[in-house]
C-alpha cells in the first residue's frame, strides 16, 4: 500500500505538470469565466490526449497572483472505462517565472477528497493504472516521436518538474480487495530535507488461509512521521494497530490450560523510531531505537525492542538486540538470517549469538502458559539458538534461580513447527541440581493440588539427569534422579487425551521409611508401577462420593529386598489402590503353602507415621501350577545335581591327569637334572685331572731343568780345574 500511495503521488505530480504548462500562455486573460472554461476545455483534451482515455473536470480556477491553479470535480477513467481516479479538489500554488522556461515548481500542493479504484488482476498482468505512471514517465524524445506528436503534446515535453509541499486530505484508496484511508498527508521539501507525516491512516483486507477460512485485517496508523537529509532517514510511527479476526472462536475457548495467543485474533498496538542509515538498491542498513508491541486480546507485551540491522537482501544481520518485557530483559550480540527465496533456492535460516536474560514466567502466563500466572521467582537463561521454518534448535541451555539453588543444564529441539499434531519438543538433561526449599518454592508457584510435599523436602538436595519430550497431547519424561535418601531411574507419561498419569520406578537402593516418614522401614530395592487419574470429570465425581485429599489411582511393585524394624524380607509383592479417600495396600511374601505379609492404609500422605498395618498369614493348598512348578524345580535341581555330579568327575579325574603330567614332566625335569650334575662332577674332575698332570710335567720340567743346570755347573767347574790344572 505504500507503493500504491507514492504512485498515486507521482501521478498527480504529472497531472499538475501537464494542465500548467498547457494552460501558461493563458495566464494574463484568466479574469474571465469564458477564457477559464476554454482553459478547461484545453486541458481535459491535453490530459485524454496524453492518457488515451476519459478525463472530465467540473471547473478550473487560475489566479495570477499569487500564481494558483485549482482543478475541481477531476475524474480520470481506466482503459476499460472505470472511474479510477476521482478528486473533488487539486490545487497547485505555483512560481511564475521558471514557468516560463518550463520549469514546473510547486510550491504547495493539495488534494481535497481523493478516490482511486486500482487493480492488478494478477503478478503477470499490468495494474490499470500503469498506463498513466508510463505516460509521465521522463524519457528521451525521440525524432519519429517529436515529428509524429501533436503540438498541445509538444508543449509539455521535456518540463522538469520540482514539489516543495503537499497536503492530501480525505484519501481514499482501493488496490484489488485491500481498502487503506486516510484523514492526512502531508510532505515537504526544502534545502535538501525532506519531511512527510500521514495522519489517521487505516488499510483493511481479507486473507484466506489454506483451510479456506477467511481472516479480515486491519491496520490502522495514528501518525507517521518520515525525515530524510543525506543518506539519513528517520521513521516514526505512533498509534499502530494491527487487528485480525477469523470469525471463530479463540483457539483457548473451554481450554483453561491454553493460552490467549491466536493468530485469528489478534489486536497488536505499539509505535517505534526507525533510523535507516544506508538505503541502496540491493542494500539496507537500520536501527531500531525504540519499539513497544503489545497483543491487547493475549496480553502479550514487550516494552521496549532495539536492535541494529543490515541486509544484501539475501541474508539479514542483527546486532546488539535487545528485549524488554515488564519484568523480563533478553539480549544477545549478534545474529544471522537467511533470507528465503525460491527463485534462488535459498531456504529459511538463522543462528544467534549466545542469547542472556532473566525473567518472570509469569510474563508469558496468559498469551502461553495460563499455569505460570503465579510464578514469581526470577530465573537467568543462556542459551544459543539456531533453526529453519520447520525447526528450533537449542544449545548450551542454562536456567537457574539467581541464588544457584536450582540449577539446569540442558539442550534440545523442537521439530515440525507447521504441523501440530507433529510437533515435537524434546530436551536432553544433561545435569539438574535444586537444593534446599527451591523445589518446594517451585511448586507453590504452580496453582495446583499439591500431594507429599512433606515427603518431597525429606529428599533433600535433589540432583536429575535425563530428558522428556513434548508431543500432541502426551508428555513424556524419563531419568535418574539422586537424593539424599537413594537414587531412582524413572520412566512416566501424560496422557493429555485420557487424562491419566502413568510410568515405572527403579532402585536398587532407597530409604523409604526416611522418605515417607516412617522409622520402622528402612532400605529397599525394588521396581514400581504405578497409574494415576488426573480427569477432573472424573475425578471430581469421585470426590463428590466419597470425598478424600488422595490421589485416585493403583501402584504395584516387586521388593526385591527390604527391611521392616529388624526384619529382612525378600522377593515381596506390594500393591497400593486408592480411591481419593483411602489408600489401601498389601505386602506379600509368598510360599508354597503360606503367605507372610500384612495390610495397610491411610488417608493422608502428610501423616504417613498414622498408617494402620494388619500383619497376616495366609495358608493354601499347592495348585496343579504350583505342583508343576514344583516338580519343574525338582527336575531342574536333579539336572543340576547330576550336571555338578559330572562337572565334579570331569574336574577329579583332569586334576588326577594334571597331577600324573605334573609328576612325569618333575622326573623328567629330576632327570635332566642328575645328568646335569654327573656332567658337571666329570668336568670338574676331568679339570682336575689335567690340572694335576700339568703340575706333575712342570714339576717334573723344572726338576729336569734343575738337574742340567746342576749338570752344566759340574761340567764347567770340571773344565775350569782341567784349565786351571793344565795352565800350570
């Protein structure tokens, strides 16, 4: 619709231009009414010339100081001869001496009583009204055309065209099946400023969804202000409404859990200040410095919205985005859009930055959540988001109350957003920790019946791990919870569409006695089923018989150990039924022939210590089940028997063949030994033999050797005295 209305403006600015230029010769003898209908006459046929179609005017009024042309009773037709443009007054205060040289400059403008029918059957076909924007189109001249063109055509040619004001009153506008009014507008422009305001702008159209169902809309603007200098453009819009209306009931009629958000029925009002500080063709940039919305039928309501944008027309950047709710602030630095188009193939995208905050739930309580309308207690979130037109991802998640005594970690997503019935939430648990009261304090926010509250706080610090999901009209969790009692794995459903509760318990050890607040149980392990009716309807005609604070619904369990004062039992089976007005149960332990055990009740969880317990034995015969067990059993233990009889003989005689191994590889090994050692004895020996004769030979060498010494001495004393004998 704003397209259509600079249009309309464009088209009126030609229509001024045309019946000027055509009637400037005129001016000096406009005094008399037959020299201003003939002026008339001229400038209908110069408009119908130029346009090729209808135009009629019921008088004109030119005055020559100061210089002012109005036009009244002005209908142009569309090529297919319907009224399209009707203005019951258009006036133009005009300077006199560019005139002359054929520029056009328009010192104020106005329109009294506008009325355009436009039409554009459909995005391959032309609007009825191009005909006329093509024909003030500036173009080139050319030659053909110049020579060809009539001469009260030739005189508007080529005429430059400059608006400092304009003021339309009473417009009226009808574009296909969308209506848009306004009491103003009004615009100006002045030593390279520009300023435009639209007064009391309301624009009402009819959407039809897939379904068929029909949805009226309507916008209606108290006042819009535009400044433009330089690449500067500054928007500000004041008293915005946008309302929808499908005609049906909202979506939460006799659905008190469900909120009041309803795209059908909506009535938003706000106002915002837009900076634009770059404007190209294929680029954007923006701030937003001020924005309040708010959703009057849902009570949505933020209260202040800021952020800065840019955008290539393919992807959109976000910056230092900010929102404030009454009692809620979100922010986050940064994120990326992706633009869709299916002409580029281009699919819906975004990621954020990581997103910070704290809030009241209860801000959201009546557009979402009905139940949170109490819930007070400030929580802080951080979380990175992502996702497409079909799917929210979550990552990094953390909540937790500003004391840290409850706090969450977590990721998760939400898949098949267009479809209802096939929406899915889902969350991993990655750790949950609530201490002290949190629990408790977060419970009481919820306007619900609240059962074993005692029994909650006697678990003490509560630590969980795990995940649930979030389907149509079913909620599922599952888990481990730890406490300061025992640790428990857990599995339980909402049935949202019979109404009932149901899942298992599992522990391998738990202090129930602790827990329920009788001393004379101690530790159990055991698995659990249990099944709970949360139908109000029936529940409620349940109440209205038999009354009671319980809740109505049967839990079963196997015990497969426990203890009961200083009595430790095994294998027992329990069940609990409860009609909102007593809880009455049983604990078995049974035997061939007899059962040992009691029964209990109570009507109260918070005076669990008042429980009435019945021990009981019970006697019966064996059954022909029982029997077969039996003779099952006797069959299992003589095969058993016979198996440990064989496996005892199998054992003996390889201990027997492992012993005679052992014994045979030990003589060998003896064996080995002996000759070892005789080896060695007959080295040593045979060593000490040689040994002994090499001590006899060198003896005997040295002895021989001591015997020729001696020898020689002798032979050489001998010689000596034959010398010395002979020398005398």
């Amino acid at each position: 619709m704003k397209k259509v209305l600079v249009r309309i403006l464009k088209v009126l600015g030609g229509l001024v231009a045309a019946v000027v230029v055509t009637l400037g010769g005129g001016f000096l003898m406009l005094n008399t009414d037959t020299v201003q209908n003939r002026l008339l006459k001229e400038a209908v046929a110069v408009l119908e010339e130029r346009l090729q179609t209808q135009v009629t005017a019921d008088h004109v009024r030119v005055s020559v100081t100061p210089l002012e042309l109005t036009l009244q009773g002005v209908t142009i037709e569309d090529r297919e001869q319907r009224k399209m443009f009707e203005m019951e007054e258009l006036s133009a205060h005009l300077e006199l001496w560019p005139l002359l040289e054929r520029n056009v400059i328009i010192k104020k403008a106005g329109v009294q009583g506008l009325t355009a029918r436009l039409y554009k059957p459909s995005p391959d076909e032309p609007a009825n009204y191009q005909f006329v924007i093509d024909a003030f189109k500036k173009e080139k001249k050319r030659e053909s055309q110049a020579e060809a063109a009539p001469d009260s055509v030739k005189a508007h040619q080529n005429v430059s065209l400059a608006v400092e004001e304009v003021n339309l009153d009473r417009i009226n506008v009808t574009y296909n099946d969308r209506r848009a009014s306004l009491a103003k507008l009004g615009y100006i422009e002045r030593d390279g400023r520009r300023w435009a305001e639209i007064a009391n702008l309301t624009s009402s159209w009819v959407h039809t969804k897939k379904n068929g169902t029909k949805v009226d809309n309507r916008v209606d603007v108290g006042t819009l202000y535009y400044v433009e200098q330089g690449d500067q453009r500054g928007i500000d819009i004041v008293g915005l409404r946008y309302v929808t209306d499908n005609h049906l009931p909202r979506k939460n009629k006799n659905k008190p859990k469900r909120g009041f958000f309803d795209q059908g029925h909506f009535d938003v009002v706000g106002s915002l200040k837009l900076q634009l500080t770059h404007v190209a063709k294929d680029s954007v940039a923006a701030t937003l410095a001020e924005c309040q919305l708010s959703d009057r039928g849902s009570g949505f309501d933020i209260k202040s919205l800021t952020l800065q944008a840019a955008t290539n027309m393919k992807t959109l950047w976000l910056r230092n985005v900010d929102i404030r709710m009454k009692n809620t602030k979100v922010a986050f630095d940064s994120g990326v859009m992706q633009i869709p188009s299916k002409k580029d193939g281009r699919a819906f995208t975004y990621h954020t930055s990581t997103i910070t905050g704290t809030t009241l739930l209860k801000d959201i309580s009546r557009p979402f959540a009905p139940v949170l309308s109490r819930f007070s207690i400030p929580l802080q979130l951080r979380v990175k988001m992502s996702g497409s037109d079909d799917r929210i991802d979550f990552r990094d998640a953390v909540v937790s109350t500003t004391d840290k005594k409850l706090n969450v970690r977590a990721t998760g997503r939400i898949t098949n957003l267009r479809d209802k019935y096939k929406l899915h939430v889902h969350f991993d648990v990655h750790q949950m920790t609530a201490q002290g009261g949190s629990k408790e304090r977060i419970i009481s926010q919820f306007p619900v019946k609240k059962y074993m509250m005692k029994q909650l706080h006697s678990l003490g610090t509560i630590g969980y791990k795990g995940g649930f999901d979030v389907l149509w009209k079913k909620e599922q969790f599952y888990g481990r919870l730890t406490t300061r009692v025992g640790d428990a794995d857990f599995r339980f459903t909402l049935d949202e569409k019979d109404k009932y509760v149901f899942g298992s318990v599992k522990t391998d050890s738990f202090q129930l006695g602790r827990a329920m607040d009788m001393p004379d149980l101690g530790r159990i392990a055991c698995t659990a089923n249990f099944r709970f009716d949360i139908s109000k309807p029936r529940t409620a005609k349940m109440r209205k018989v038999k009354g009671g604070k319980l809740p109505i619904g049967h839990i079963d369990a196997v015990v497969s150990e426990g203890k009961y004062k200083f009595i430790k039992v095994h294998n027992l089976v329990a069940e609990i039924n409860s009609d909102g007005a007593v809880a009455q149960g049983s604990v078995v332990e049974k035997g061939k022939r007899m059962d040992i055990g009691c029964t209990f009740s109570f009507t109260n969880t918070n005076e669990m210590q008042k429980t009435k317990i019945k021990p009981g034995i019970r006697f019966h015969k064996m059954t022909d089940s029982a029997k077969a067990v039996r003779a099952e059993k006797r069959e299992i233990k003589r095969k058993e028997k016979e198996a440990r009889k064989q496996k005892k003989a199998a054992e003996k005689e390889a201990k027997r063949l492992q012993k005679a191994m052992e014994k045979e590889q030990k003589a060998i090994e003896k064996e080995a030994q002996q000759k070892q050692k005789d080896a060695e004895k007959e080295a040593k020996r045979q060593q000490k033999a040689a040994e002994k004769e090499a001590k006899r030979q060198q003896k005997a060498a040295e002895k021989e050797a001591k015997r020729q010494r001696k020898a020689a001495e002798e032979e050489a004393k001998r010689q000596q005295k034959a010398a010395e004998k002979e020398g005398q």
